[in-house]
C-alpha cells in the first residue's frame, strides 16, 4: 500500500474517532444538564407521565390488518371493531375478522389489562390473544403489538366515547 493511501486511512480513522469522541461528550453534556439518562428510548418527560389503569377509560374503535404465519405459510389477516375499557383492568367488546377471506362477523370478546405509571402496559383477550401496549398520557389513543408467536399485527386505537 502507497505512503499516501496510509496516510489518508489514518486520516479517516482519526476523524471517525475525533466524532464519536464529539458525540460522546455532547451526550455527556446533555447528561450533566438534565440530569437525567433513560435507556427507553423515551424523552426524559416521558417519565413523568403516571398513567394508570383509568387512564384507559371509555370506548375505543380499532381496525388493523396483519399476517398469521404457520408451517411456512403467511396467511392475510383484517379486523375492525370497538371495545371498552373500564379503568379498572376489564375489557369487552365486539369485533369483525377476516383470516384469508373467510369472515367471523361482530364476535364478543372479553380480556384484561395492565397499565405501568410510564404509559405502558399489556392487554390480554380471551386467553390466547396477547399485546404490548403504548399509551398516550391522556389515555386518548394508544398503540399495540401482538406478541404471540405466528402472528403479525400492530395498530393505534382511539377513543371515541369517555364513558
């Protein structure tokens, strides 16, 4: 390798370091000034919010799409419906459900949920149905994912009555 080529591949090396030495100060700066580091990916104020089991209060409509996937195969999913939260842990409602073009229209359901005071918390339906869930402090909307294996599906929610 030339003199030249060295010299410019220490070059850049020296910069790539001088910047993440940059970054590592500016984020240490931040530090000092807040006084505050969360590895949540949530803004120090995020913090502060204290949600609760009644921050979810009221009835909420939904509808999302997403995937079943079993021995290989990805299955088209969609559904729609409302639901009401009790602000007390006690959830039921009514939805519509198309798996691969064959519809199951307005079923029942009933579940459970928990909420933690930094907006967050968990929804259970039935006993086979499981979904972390993302709440707006207000409790006005909030976003989920299923975490059951085999199935894809996230959505937003939002609430349409308080009562």
């Amino acid at each position: 390798m030339s003199h030249s080529l060295l010299r410019n591949a220490w070059l850049h090396r020296r910069a790539v370091a001088a910047g993440a030495s940059v970054c590592a100060l500016a984020a240490a700066g931040a530090l000092a000034v807040t006084g505050t580091a969360q590895a949540t990916g949530l803004p120090a104020s995020a913090g502060r919010a204290a949600c609760r089991a009644a921050t979810l209060k009221g009835t909420y409509l939904f509808a999302g799409s997403g995937w079943t996937v079993s021995g290989g195969e990805n299955t088209p999913t969609a559904f729609a419906g409302s639901e009401r939260f009790n602000g007390a842990g006690k959830v039921a409602g009514s939805s519509t459900f198309s798996s691969g073009g064959t519809i199951f229209p307005r079923s029942a359901f009933t579940g459970t949920y928990t909420v933690t005071r930094g907006c967050t918390g968990t929804l259970t339906i039935g006993t086979t149905l499981h979904f972390d869930v993302y709440l707006a402090p207000s409790g006005a909307t909030f976003t989920y994912v299923q975490t059951d294996p085999g199935s894809v599906s996230a959505t937003t929610e939002n609430r349409a009555t308080r009562t």
